[in-house]
C-alpha cells in the first residue's frame, strides 16, 4: 500500500481553505441543482446560429425571432437571449476541479492520483469495470426477463395484497443481489407504476415504490459487482470479493428479513395502499390475442400509446397500461444468454479475484468484464441484424396507425370547428336578413351533409375540412394554412411534444438486402418531409436523427441499452475523486482521521460500527452521492490506518473491520435516506417515476424513508456488531 500522508500543517494555508469551501459548496449544489440564466447579446446568438445553419450544421433558420425571446409588453425583439447553464452533479464537480486547478489549489499529482489512481483506489479500473458489467445487466432488463418475471410473481400472488407484496419484496431482493439495483430500478419502477396505476383500490403507490426502492439498495450491499461503492470499497481495502461477500450477506439478509414486517404493519399500514384484496382491471379479449410486442423498437404499440397518453386519468387508459404489465415481452434467447455471460463473469471475477490478491498484485477488473461486455453487445448485434425486416416492418405499421389516427383526430378537430362557424354565420345571416343587411358571399367549395364532413368532389376528410375554413377567395392570404393542412402526416410526428421517441421514423415501406440499407439512411427525416415553404437540405443534425431511428429499428436492443448506460456517472465519479485527492493533499483528510481516531478511542468497536453507519448515511445525503462518500471515507480511513502505524499502535481486527464493514452498509444503505441524490439510482428513480406521471416530492421523498432508513441500519449494525465479535479477534488485523 502507498503511504498517506497524515501531515496536517498544510490547514493553514489560503489554497487549503479554499479547496474546503469549494468542496463543501459543490456537494450542496450536487444536493440541490439549480440553473444560471446567461444572456447572450443577439447579434452574437445569431451569428453562431446563422454559421452553424451556412455549415448545414442546423437545419436553415426559418424565424430568427421566436416568441419567447421578443418583449411580452411591446413585442419588440429583445437585445439578448437567455441561456439556462445547468449546475448539477455532472457539471459542478467539474467545474470546481477546474477552479482549483487554476488557483494552483491541486496541480498534476491529484489530477494523476484522481484519474490514474493510489492508494489501491483505481478509478478507470472502477468505471469501466462498472459500465461494461452495466451494459450486461442492462440488456437482460431490454430482453423483457425482469418485467416478464414481475408479471408471473404477480399473477402467483392472484389478488391477495400482502401474498403479492411479499413475492415482489422477495423477487426484487433475489433478483438485485446479482444483477444489482440500476435494472431493478429500470424495470421494476416502470412495472410498479403501472401494476399500481391498473389496481382499482390501490390509492396511492407510495409502499410499492418506495419498498422496491429500498430493497433493491439493500440487495446491492452483498456483491461487489452489484454496486459501484462497493467496488471502491474493496479496491482501497484490498478485500477479495468472496470475502467482502461473506462478511455482509449475513447481516444484509438479517435486515431484509426484519424490516419486511416492519413495513407491511407498521410503515404502510393502510389498506388504502395495501390493501387485503386488490381489484386488477381485467385485459379485453382481443388485448390478450395480440402478440406481445418488443417495447425497444419505436412505435411497436401503434395506436394504443397514443390512445394511452390521451385517457391518463380515466379508465379506458388504465384499460390500456394493463397490457404493459399483463402481456409482456420475452427475448427467451436473448434473456438466457445474457443470464448465462452475467454468471460466467461473476464466478470468473470471484476467482481471478481471489487468485491475483493470493499473489499480491491485483489485475485489473474490467479485463474481465470488458470482453464480456463485447460478446454481449456481438450477441445484442447480430440479433437485431437477423430480425431487422421485422422490426422495421413493426416500426413501419406502428408509425402508419399513429399518424393515420392523429390525421382522424386533426379531420374531426377541424370539421368541428368548421361546423362551428358555419352555424355562427348562419345566424348571422339570419340576423342580417331581419334588419335588411345582405348575407355574406357563401363559400366556394360546397361542404358535403354527410356525417363524415367530406365535399363530393374530395376524397380526403383533411381537405374537406380545410374547404369549409378557407373560402376561395381566402387561398392567397391562407397558404401557410393549406400547406399546413397538406403536410399534417409529417409534421405531426415531429411537433407532437408527448413522443416518446423523437423524431419518429421515416415513413417509407420496409424492403430487403443493401437497398433497404440504403433508402433508411437516404430518405429525408420528419423535419426535412414536413417542411415545405423552402428547399430541402440535409444537414448534421438530420443525418445524425435519421442515423438513430435507423439503429432504433434496426437494432433495438443495442440502441435502446447504450442509450441506458450511466454515463453521467464517469465525469462525476472522476471529478469527486480528483476533488477528494485535494482534500487528502492539502491536509484535510489527515484532519478528519484524527477526529475519527478519537472517536473510536472513546467508543471502542461498538462506536466505531455505529457511528461509521451514522456518519456514512448522513454524508451519502451531503457529500456528492454514496459514491463521493464511499470515496471521501475510504481516504479517511486509509488515513487512520496511517496514524497508527506511525505511533505504533496497531487497530484491533475486530474495530478495522468492523468499521470497513459498517461503512459498506451506511453506503449501500444510504441511498434510501433523506434525499434524492443520495445515490444516482434515487435520481433515476425519481425521473421514471415522474415519466409515469408519479411525483414524489423532497420532503415526502424524506419522510417515508426516515423510518425505513433508521430500522435498516439499526438492524443491520446490531447484526454486524454480533458478526464482528464472534468471528473477529483482539488481535492487530490482517489484509483480509
């Protein structure tokens, strides 16, 4: 192990207390993200525009003056344009790496230390280790398993609510102790959602979401791979994976098994949100004959996701999210192959792992993983290649029901307000004919009497709608209308602000072979189609969109796991750990060591273990996520495991790991305390749920995990306690 340094006369410089503040203000704005309005004066924005449009960068600029920049009291263009800058967990930590960087606060040794890694802490060996073991557990959630597992763990559950709750409790734990708690939350949210949303007496899905959420963070503390903490844990500490596995299984099943009870009789004791017997609605027969339809390719629902997004509220929409969750789709091949990679790579890490720290020299982790990763995503590519005639085909008939739907809906819209108008100047001419005022002159195009609202000499609705709005002699002053009215089909796709997926799929029909290949990427993109008024051109950000709904149709699975993948969590973790690396080489870290030295001097192991858990869930909710936490903590402890070599007074076996331990508990377990970005899961969390129209607010957020978070780690802490004095020793510890 490199040496720490434990000198803490470095305090007292002004570099030293800045790097503190900057710090401690960056994990307040990770805890709370805001924006930073910059104004931009306009002739600059519109010179970058402007080049950007001449590079075909941009498609052309048709208003160089939209609405919401011109002056809401006199409608005057305003002299500047309002950027909103975001300042979050991905863009503040950054930034502070580079204030400090500037002020010569850290120099090349943290950026080194930070990126590179010390102290047996390796951060790219942690990231990519992390992302390549994601892209695994990842593509088995888009091969339907886990949603299709939920769907049989609901129906043996039938419709007795606490039965139902525990099989779900049970399957979420099972199934996130080996693949973690990111497909857990990917999955089991959205299914929760819309199981809770289906039920005619569940009043709020508060127990569920919440509970999944819990349990899947308290599954993710038994294996390294499961969590990326865990990970930094185990790399700082040097503990083999087996070893890390064996210490805290007991003490994570202890807990699992004691709040279970604690949440169904105490927490959400309310039939309202669980209830003895829940009343599921019930899929219509011509719903259960249709052939479940892969969620991955775009547009596969057709008519049904747009009809979903119009009945929210009422009981036709609950009617169709019932399909979401009572027929579900299964990839069987591409599930079984990816369970059979992710144990392969899970038994080959426990092994080489266990090999290599026997030797004395670690491998790198991500030598594992990472060819997995890429025989998976082989498997993912050459799966999407073999079915892209009928995954096009499905796209294809899914974008044709939408846009003939909205077509529908648009006729009917317009023949509605046609209709409208037409009775109004009827009683106008009424009117006028009674006080001897001629009628006004009646409209060219006759409107037809029958109920669909078209003109004989029309075929389409849409044009007999226009008829009735636009007399003839109005064409020349209603072009942009008529235009409008003729380009509906594909604009419509693209200006709709409730897609799912934009822009939608280009429009034309599926063929074979290299032409197929060729028409996907030479048509034009919605915009390009539904834009009339000038000539088409391609530019980047048109090749760039119709290069992604082509890899949607063509590769589902791939497109849709890659576009899963945390990548927002390289920049951060790095950028914690470079700012960390500052703290440790201006003195502060030393700083804390000692405090905690004290601490335990006082306490003994019993303080050591319950104040590490203490002290471990309160930063994960103000030091930049568990993760930062994890980070900042094991370079304290490092730090104290320094001291006392220095003074010679080695930590009993029982004290080091039982605060390594109690530290890997408040980590894992901190996710589910008192604020969203506590962990990066609870901010995904948050925003599927929010996608499914569930808002679950800070203090809410909060107060519903208070309880949970206290039993949790109460149980979880006496556990270890228990573990630590009956297999550990008083004896100075070993490596293991």
């Amino acid at each position: 192990m490199d040496e720490t340094s434990t000198d803490t006369s470095e305090i007292r410089t002004w570099r030293s207390i800045v790097t503190l503040i900057v710090f401690i203000i960056t994990n307040i704005v990770v805890l709370f993200p805001f924006h930073i309005r910059i104004r931009v004066p306009r002739p600059l924005s519109n010179a970058v525009l402007d080049t950007l449009s001449d590079w075909r960068v941009i498609p052309q600029r048709q208003d160089r003056f939209q609405r919401r920049d011109t002056d809401d009291q006199n409608g005057k263009a305003k002299l500047q344009v309002l950027l909103n800058f975001p300042l979050n967990f991905v863009t503040a930590p950054l930034i502070a790496d580079l204030f400090l960087l500037a002020i010569l606060a850290i120099g090349r040794t943290e950026v080194h230390d930070g990126t590179i890694g010390a102290n047996n802490i390796l951060p790219y060996n942690i990231m990519i280790f992390f992302l390549t073991l994601a892209y695994i557990a990842i593509s088995i959630d888009a091969s339907g398993l886990i949603r299709w597992l939920a769907f049989h763990v609901l129906r043996k559950g039938g419709g007795v609510g606490h039965l139902l709750f525990f099989y779900l409790y049970a399957f979420f734990f099972t199934l996130g102790s080996f693949v973690g708690n990111d497909p857990i939350i990917l999955s089991g949210t959205a299914f929760l959602a819309y199981m809770t949303r289906v039920s005619s007496n569940i009043m709020h899905p508060r127990a569920w979401i919440h509970t999944q959420f819990a349990v899947a963070n308290i599954a993710s503390a038994i294996l390294v791979s499961s969590n990326p903490t865990n990970l930094v844990l185990a790399g700082a500490f040097r503990i083999k994976y087996i070893n890390y596995t064996a210490n805290m299984i007991v003490p994570v099943i202890v807990t699992a098994i004691v709040l279970f009870p604690f949440l169904l009789y105490i927490v959400f004791a309310d039939k309202s949100l669980i209830p003895f017997q829940i009343e599921m609605h019930k899929l219509t027969p011509e719903e259960q004959a249709k052939a479940p339809v892969n969620p991955n390719i775009p547009d596969s629902r057709g008519v049904a996701e747009e009809k979903e997004k119009q009945h929210e509220n009422d009981e036709q929409g609950k009617v169709l999210s019932l399909g979401e969750i009572m027929n579900p789709f299964l990839d069987k091949k591409g599930a079984a192959f990816g369970a059979f990679i992710m144990s392969a790579t899970l038994i080959t890490l426990l092994v080489i792992n266990a090999s290599d720290q026997s030797n004395g020299k670690d491998k790198p982790v991500f030598f594992v993983t990472l060819p997995a990763a890429f025989i998976m995503f082989c498997w993912d590519l050459g799966s999407g290649w073999l079915y892209r005639k009928e995954t096009r085909e499905i796209a294809r008939k899914g974008r044709e029901e939408k846009k003939q739907f909205r077509a529908k809906q648009e006729q009917a819209r317009l023949a509605d307000l046609g209709n409208g108008r037409s009775s109004e100047s009827q009683r106008r001419s009424q009117g006028g004919a009674d006080d001897g005022i001629p009628p006004p002159p009646a409209p060219t195009h006759p409107v037809s009497e029958s109920g669909d609202g078209q003109t004989p000499e029309s075929p389409a609705g849409l044009e007999s709608s226009a008829a009735i709005l636009v007399p003839e002699d109005d064409h020349p002053q209603n072009g942009r209308l008529t235009t409008a009215i003729s380009t509906l089909n594909g604009k419509q796709e693209l200006d709709r602000p409730g897609s799912s997926y934009r822009p939608q799929g280009v429009l034309g029909t599926a063929s074979s072979g290299e032409d197929e290949e060729k028409r996907a990427f030479s048509e034009p993109t919605p915009d390009e189609v539904s834009c009339q008024q000038g000539p088409e051109r391609r530019t980047i950000v048109s090749l760039v969109k119709g290069a992604y709904i082509w890899s949607q149709e063509t590769f589902p699975t791939v497109t849709a796991v890659l576009s899963l993948l945390p990548y927002a969590l390289l920049p951060f973790a790095i950028s914690m750990f470079i700012l960390v690396q500052g703290l440790v080489s201006r003195g502060w870290v030393p700083v804390f060591a000692y405090g905690w030295d004290h601490w335990v001097s006082k306490t003994g192991t019993i303080g050591a273990i319950s104040g590490m858990g203490f002290i471990s869930v309160i930063l994960c909710n103000f030091s930049g996520t568990n993760i930062g936490t994890t980070i900042l903590i094991c370079r304290v402890i490092q730090a104290w495991q320094q001291i006392h070599r220095d003074n010679g007074r080695p930590i009993t076996d029982r004290t080091y790991w039982g605060t390594i331990y109690a530290m890997a508990l408040g980590v894992n377990y901190g996710a589910f305390s008192a604020a969203f970005s506590a962990s990066l899961a609870g901010l995904l969390w948050r925003d599927i749920l929010s996608r499914k129209h569930i808002h679950v607010r800070r203090l809410e957020f909060a107060r519903v995990n208070l309880p949970i978070i206290a039993i949790a780690m109460t149980v979880g802490c006496a556990t270890l306690t228990i573990q630590i004095y009956v297999v550990r020793h008083n004896k100075p510890y070993d490596s293991q």
